[in-house]
C-alpha cells in the first residue's frame, strides 16, 4: 500500500464519526481527504491571528482545542467551544470568506490536518452534493450554541455547571469526558463564570455525593442525583 493511501486509510477511520465526512460516499471522501497535510500543535499553543484562519481549515484528529473570545476591556474569556477528534474550524471562513475574529488554543497536544481554504472552496464546487454535509454539522454547533446562550441568560451558575456535567457525560458508558481532567479555571471559561465560584459549587456538588475530584481528573459517582438536581432546579425555575 502506497504512503498516500496509508494516510488516507489513517484518516478515513480517525474521523469515523465525523459529521462532516461519515456520510460522504468513498470517492468523495478520498478527494477530500487527499487536500490535507497532517500538523502536530504542542499543548498551549495559540492561535491569535485571525488571517491564519481565513487561508486554512483544519480537522482536529487528536486533542482537545477551545475556541475563545476576550473582552478588550477587561480581559475576560469565555470558552465558545471545546472542539475535539472530528470537529473542525473555521467554519465562518470556509462559508463567507470574511475574517473571524475568535482565538484558538490547544488544551493537550493535538495533531490536526489541514488543508488551503481556496482548494477545499474548489473542491465543494466540483461536489456540490457535500454541501449537505457541512449544513448537519453547521446545524449541530448552532445548537450547541443557542443551549450555551440559554444557559448563560436564564440559569445561575450551579445549573449552569451541572448542565456542563450533564452534556459531557457518555450515554454508553456513563463516564464524564472531555472535561473530566479539566481546570477549574478552564471549567469557569465554559459556563461564564470564575475559578473561585467554580471551586465553591464543587465543594457543595462534592457534598451531595455525587461527584468526586481527585488532583487531576472528576468522576460522576450518583448520575441520577445529578439528573435529580437539574430536574429540581427546573421545577423551582417554573415558579
């Protein structure tokens, strides 16, 4: 097998689940895949030029990358997204062309694929049919979106992070993921809120029983508590 195709293969079963190219048929995810070149980005690496976002578009393969933004005036960030294996950036460039103004840095190290924003625009020309593809996953993350904005405008800040629980625990296995290992700095950056605040609801969650913290990692020991509690914060909400 040739080198070209072993990375194909490579990449073909790293982003099986990936909603922008699972359903793509296989001579349109070879051509698709074949734009990329693969980069590795060391942990804490930054992405704070948007320009480099308007010539590029990524797929993430490893690791885990926020998408943030910071108010000028008074330096306070809010983690938009935490993109993982399978998501994508940027978007907005690949649609409109127009510079975005967000900022990207990597929480481990990933390794990423890449590939020039004018070939994949040349590329969804030719395959049109594809657009499909990017319309599902643009729809999901405008979801995504629009629960953070609730959650941000109606909910106080326990529900906020027991909501954050609750989306990032696995159906199948019930374990906590993605921000499991987490700071609690990052934690705060995800709900709009701040490390201390954080820090003192866990100890109440902590409390309750149904989380436990060690140095590095969270484990939801009581789901159902935690399921309780939202229901309950729901309930005395609709008062």
């Amino acid at each position: 097998m040739e080198w070209k195709e072993k990375k194909l293969v490579k990449y073909i079963e790293k982003l099986k689940n990936c909603a922008l190219t699972k359903n793509m048929n296989q001579d349109s995810l070879n051509s698709f895949l074949s734009l990329f070149h693969e980069e590795s980005w060391p942990k804490n690496t930054c992405i704070l030029c948007p320009e480099k976002l308007s010539y590029h578009f990524y797929i993430i393969l490893d690791g885990r990358i926020k998408m943030y933004q910071v108010d000028d005036l008074n330096g306070k960030e809010i983690t938009l997204f935490l993109l993982t294996t399978g998501d994508v950036f940027d978007l907005y460039c690949l649609l409109d062309g127009n510079k975005h103004t967000v900022y990207f840095e990597c929480l481990d190290n990933a390794r990423l694929i890449s590939a020039p924003m004018e070939d994949l625009r040349a590329w969804l020309d030719e395959n049109p049919e594809n657009y499909k593809q990017i319309l599902v996953y643009a729809g999901r993350h405008l979801r995504l979106l629009e629960n953070f904005v609730s959650d941000i405008t109606f909910a106080d800040i326990s529900t906020r992070l027991l909501n954050l629980l609750l989306r990032n625990v696995n159906e199948e296995s019930q374990n906590l993921e993605l921000i499991n290992d987490l700071p609690n700095k990052e934690i705060a950056s995800l709900i709009g809120s701040t490390r201390a605040v954080v820090n003192r609801h866990f100890q109440e969650f902590k409390e309750n029983g149904f989380i436990e913290i060690s140095r590095k990692n969270m484990v939801i020991k009581n789901l159902k508590l935690l399921i309780s509690l939202i229901a309950d914060k729901k309930n005395l909400n609709s008062y």
